[in-house]
C-alpha cells in the first residue's frame, strides 16, 4: 500500500501547476469506487490540489488529482470546481476531464473519462474541513462501452 501510495502522490505532483502561493489547499479522501456495480466495487484512495491563487471567471477554482483503486484502477484529472458558501457550509460541485487505467479494476470503456461530482463540506476550522462527496465517472460514449461508475468519498481538505 505505501508503494501505492508514493506512485500517488509522485504522478499527482507531475500532473500539477502548483503556484507558489503561500497557502496551498488540498484534499485526501477515501471512499468507495463503483458503489453501484456490486462485482467491480473497490476501495478508493485519493488525493486533489486546489489552486486557490488562478480563479477564471470569478469562481471556477483549477483542481488536478489523481484516485487509485484497491484493484490498481487509477484516474488521473486537471479541471474546475465552483465552491459555493461563505459560511461553515460549502457545496461545491466540480467537472474534471482525465486518464482512467484500469489495472485489475472495472473497464470503463475508454481511457479518456469525466469526473461530475458534488460535495459538500463543513469547516471545522479556520484551515481544515471535513466533507462528503459522490461523483460519476462516464466517457461520454468515447468508447464502444459506457458502464461508468458511482463512487462516494470522506474528504479531508486541508490548507497548508
């Protein structure tokens, strides 16, 4: 698992544009892969950077991540959130282009994906939060095959 988790963190850091703000925002969750798909369901495991510093339009947030399946699935992604609330509450959905390898994991048709996912979070203090998220996984019918997949996750988000 640790070896895992290093090739993670290490394809994470090549797909990023990190700026060199001082404050840097990123999530860890874990959660459940293909929920739905009682065969193919497996653990997940991931991490995303939020780029705080380039917001396009006034709310779209850059965010690249990567997810690695217990089944060696893995999803590579760079694209946009909208996080609504000013509050302890936030609700942010997001929309995330990438790379799906499906290693000994469920075929989902196509290496390129579509990430659509919704969270939601709550700030348990003035650098941390805690959330909940549920997205879906398709090609968009890129491939001859379109299973997709469900996947909910827990989220830690965490400014450093």
């Amino acid at each position: 698992m640790r070896k895992i988790f290093i090739t993670l963190l290490t394809y994470s850091f090549l797909f990023m544009n990190i700026s060199n703000a001082s404050e840097n925002n990123w999530s860890f969750y874990t959660g459940m892969f293909d929920f739905s798909d009682e065969g193919k369901k497996s653990n997940l495991f991931g991490v995303q950077h939020i780029n705080t510093e380039d917001i396009y339009f006034g709310t779209l947030q850059p965010v690249t991540g990567a997810i690695i399946t217990a089944d060696n699935a893995t999803y590579f992604y760079k694209g946009f959130q909208i996080q609504n609330g000013d509050g302890a509450f936030k609700f942010t959905p997001s929309f995330t282009p990438g790379l799906y390898f499906e290693g000994d994991g469920k075929d989902l048709g196509h290496v390129i994906e579509f990430k659509t996912e919704l969270q939601i979070s709550f700030e348990i203090s003035s650098n941390s939060e805690l959330g909940f998220s549920y997205n879906h996984i398709s090609n968009a019918s890129l491939g001859d095959k379109n299973p997709g997949a469900n996947s909910y996750m827990f989220n830690f988000i965490k400014k450093f």
